[in-house]
C-alpha cells in the first residue's frame, strides 16, 4: 500500500509532466471468464477483495418489502453451508479475517479481507456465504429485531425524515422515491424465502464487478475468482436503465417535529457521471457547499452570519436520475433566514458565477487530496469497482487529476449556469422553524 501511496503522490505532484510513476491496474480474466481488476501490492501480506452486483440494489425490493436487500445483506456472513452462525463467525474471528456485504441502492456488494496465511480458507468461506447462505431462525430473528430498532430511532431523527420526504418528493413514482431502508411492516413481512430467491436473482456472474488489491499475482487471482464465483448463475446481461427526472417543483415542505433544531435537505437536478461536464461540476461544487469552510455556503451562511451548524453541498449522481444535494441544520428561529441565504447563493452562483481564485483552490484541492482517498487496500479495491461500474477506463487513477486540471473558470461558470436552477431548488425542513410553512417563507 505504501508503494500505491507514493506512486497517486507522485501523479499528482507532476500532473503537468511526464508521470514518473503511474499505478497500475491490470486486468485479469479467470479460467472460467470471470474478469476483474487488480493492483499488485507486495508491501504487506494481505489481499483485499471488493465485489458489487449490479442492478439488484435496494430500490429494487418488491413493494411492500422494501428492506429485503438490507436485511439480506446483513444476514449472508451468519451462517453458510455446514457452519451455523456462531461457528462461521467465529471462524473469521479467529482468523482475523473481514467479511461483509453491504445494500446500496443501485447495488449488492460484499468486502473481504484476509491476511495470505489464512487467504485459502477466507475464499472458501466467502465462496459458502455467496451460494450457501443459511438464514437460520435465530440470526434472522436477531438481525431483524436490530433492524426494528434503528427503523424506530430513525422516526425521531430529523435529518432522516427530511432526506425521505424529500426523496419521495422528487421520485413519487420511481424505486428512488421508496424508503430503501423500509419500514418496520415491510421489513417484519420479509421471509427467509424472500431472501433466498433475491440471492438467487441477484448473485450471478454476468451482473459482477471485482477489484482485488493486495499481495497477488495475475496468475494467482484467476483460479482465485474462480473458486470463489464460479459456482454463481451466468444470469442475465446487464442493460442501460432509463432514466427518469426528479420531479422539482422549486418549494418548500415544512414537516412538525418539536425538536428545537431544524434539519434542512435539498435538491435539484445534477449531472450525470457520463456526463462530460461532470469535472466541471465537481469543482464548481466543491466552491458551492462542497469544500466544507472554502465553499461560499459556509462562508456566507456560516461564517458570516452565525445562522448553521453545518451546511453542504453534493454531488449525488445515481443509475437513473442524479441529482445535486445538500443539507443543513440550524436553530428553529434561524431556519427562515438560513433557506433564504441558501436561495440567494444558489441563484448568485448561477447568474454571476465563481471567480479564477476559487477555480484554482479548488482544483488545487481536488488534485492535491485524491491520493488520500487511498487510505487502505479495501478502499483502494472498491475504488477500481467503482471505476469498472462507471465505466472510466483502467487507466482513469492515472488520467484523473488531469480531467480535473483541464477545467476552466470559463468551464465552471458554463456549468453553474447550465445546471444550477435556484427556481427549481426544492428544500424539506423538519422541525418547528420560526416563520416558515410548506408554501414558503411568510
């Protein structure tokens, strides 16, 4: 990892020049076809596995079992093939081995972790959770219960609230607009049937994106794919999704919660990945809300008038609609002025734009702070998953900072006025603020 460390340092630092050093992805294709990408990292003696399934996300629970993806994903590592829960768990333990799958909403992913020693028995147990899960009664009703409570806690928590009625605002019709994380109905109806036919419908090879970063060869990692998914269903190829438009009426929903700050969520629509002008973007929302105590939200809101706690903006791009997003909290009584100050900077950005000063701390931020964003090999294999997912070339670690640096103020200020729309900027407030109402500022 230190090796990789040295080598994004030294890509970022002679961005200008000729790389002196570059990170190399390989990719590598198993005996049976199952292609991943690897870096190779002999500094320690681990290997970092990183996997995702497309298409078979959270937002794509059947109706009134949403959070079937969730509890599934929660429930793959307790237990599998001869070994019940205890014991597999405590097989990792021992082991000091890391296994886990997460539900995101456009997809199914697992982490493994496993020093070389005890690497063979790791894939062997990771290869038994993907195709030999046994959903025993016991941690189902454990899990289940644990699910229960955060779903209640979560009913008193503004900032939830808001990002859900603000979700279900902009995608009333739409698997975006569905509480991913269901409700405790739809997640007390969920069967072990439920979760067996959705690993069955999601597990396959067809929909698998893999990245490996560790103390392996290319010659090591294909039988190692192998004996791990090659047992999966082909499954069905995966195909582009529609997309849809968040559905922006530019107002205000106030939601009563006697809780004596408020949270603020908001929205309106952003760039796609593909999108060329998505660097652009990206700079121009790191000087909007993105650059924490650089950004002019913070500045303005924050710094200068005392009306937040905290206050961002981000990029939220997703399969089938993206959107641009931020949030805020504050004090009851300041929420009138926060939203206001908030619409004011939204429509001056659009209209006056950034200045060149703002353009270069920023890019020389975003170029200067990638290479931390490779803090270890787990993270550093589910960035190649990421890369793979969203389709930016093997080579995209190496051309990053240069996408980044190419921008201009003249591009930044084109985007803010292409895609900043402070007329359909829509804002849920959850709480008691002082002087505002779901048709607005009074």
């Amino acid at each position: 990892m230190t090796r990789i460390l040295a080598a994004l340092a030294l890509v970022v630092t002679f961005f200008s020049a000729p790389v002196a050093y570059a990170v190399d992805v390989q990719e590598v294709t198993s005996p049976g076809g199952i292609k991943a990408w690897l870096i190779e990292d002999s500094s320690l003696p681990v290997t970092a596995i990183e996997f995702t399934f497309r298409e078979h996300g959270a937002a794509l629970d059947p109706k009134g079992k949403e959070g079937l993806a969730d509890l599934t994903s929660s429930l793959i590592d307790e237990g599998a093939g001869d070994l019940d829960s205890q014991a597999f768990q405590g097989a990792l333990h021992d082991k000091s081995m890391r296994l886990s799958f997460y539900a995101g909403q456009d997809g199914f992913g697992g982490s493994f972790y496993s020093l070389n020693r005890y690497r063979d028995e790791g894939l062997d147990m990771l290869h038994l959770a993907l195709t030999k899960p046994r959903f025993d009664a016991e941690p189902v009703d454990r899990i289940r219960n644990q699910v229960l409570v955060g779903l209640k806690q979560r009913q008193t928590d503004p900032n939830f609230i808001a990002h859900k009625t603000l979700m279900a605002q902009l995608f009333p019709d739409h698997r975006y607009g569905r509480s991913t994380d269901g409700t405790p109905e739809s997640v007390s109806a969920i069967t072990v049937d439920d979760m067996r036919d959705f690993t069955r419908r999601a597990f396959t090879r067809k929909s698998l994106i893999v990245g490996v970063v560790g103390a392996v060869t290319a010659d090591e990692l294909g039988p190692m794919l192998d004996r791990v998914f090659g047992d999966l269903p082909e499954g069905k190829p995966v195909v582009d999704t529609a997309k849809t438009d968040p559905v922006l009426s530019g107002g205000l929903t106030v939601v009563d919660m006697d809780v004596p700050q408020s949270a603020i969520n908001f929205a309106q629509a952003g760039p796609d990945r593909s999108d060329p002008d998505f660097y652009a973007a990206t700079v121009l929302n790191y000087i909007l809300g993105g650059g924490g105590f650089s950004s002019r939200l913070t500045d303005e809101i924050r710094e200068k008038r005392g009306l937040v706690y905290s206050v961002y903006s981000s990029l939220y791009p997703r399969d089938e609609a993206s959107l641009w997003f931020g949030g805020a909290a504050t004090r009851n009584a300041k929420a009138k002025e926060t939203v206001t100050v908030l619409r004011d900077q939204w429509r001056e950005v659009a209209e006056k734009g950034v200045t060149a000063e703002e353009v270069k701390n920023a890019k020389t931020y975003l170029t200067g702070s990638y290479p931390l964003s490779f803090t270890n090999t787990s993270h550093i294999a589910s960035i190649l998953v990421g890369i793979q997912r969203e389709d930016l070339g093997i080579d995209y670690i190496n051309r990053r900072n240069n996408l980044i640096e190419a921008v201009t103020p003249g591009d930044v200020n084109r985007v803010a006025k292409k895609f900043l729309t402070p007329d359909k900027l829509s804002i849920v407030v959850v709480g008691r603020p002082d002087g505002l109402s779901t048709d607005g500022p009074s």
